[in-house]
C-alpha cells in the first residue's frame, strides 16, 4: 500500500492500518476526494503487490477540507465478500 501511494500526487499518507485474521482496515489521509487513490491501491495486486480478493471503500471529507479514504480488505482467497451493515438512521429531534 505504501508503495502504491508514493505514486500519488501530492503523496496521502497512511494514517492507521489494522488486521485481523483475513480482514484489514486501512485509513488514508490526502488526496483530493477522487476514487482514484483506492482504485490505484486495489490494482496494485495485479502489478505485483498482494492480491486484494475483497474490498469496501468509503471517501469521507473532514472538517479541514481534507480527505480520509476508509477502506477494509481481504488478501484471503477464502473471503470473497465483505458485507457492511446500512447505516443506522439519525434520531429525529423534537421541534415542537
């Protein structure tokens, strides 16, 4: 992953990344709000990196203006989908 985002311009950064037995979490902070940044990360397998079999990503803009790229993954051959709950409603408020 790291390899990949040198490429990137200007250069995002990796902000935290987490594994589990066949699922990981990477947070990616930079970029400029395009899906380019986590296309180019999931097409790294094919050009030599390890091989994504599974992937949900998410853009979320922060309150500066920049962007984090969210993205779970597995290089298990075994997990062929990652399945994410919806979002859960926002409460209403009371306005009279």
């Amino acid at each position: 992953i790291a390899s990949t985002l040198k490429a990137s311009s200007p250069q995002p950064r990796v902000e935290g990344i987490a594994c589990g037995v066949s699922i990981c979490g990477v947070d990616v902070r930079g970029g400029d709000g395009t899906t380019a940044l986590l296309e180019n990360v999931l097409e790294a397998g094919g050009r030599g990196g390890p091989k994504i079999y599974s992937a949900v990503t998410h853009v979320v803009r922060l309150g500066d203006g920049s962007f984090s790229y969210r993205m779970f993954f597995s290089t298990d051959p075994g997990v062929t989908r990652i399945v994410v709950p919806p979002p859960k409603p926002e409460p209403e408020t009371g306005n009279g």
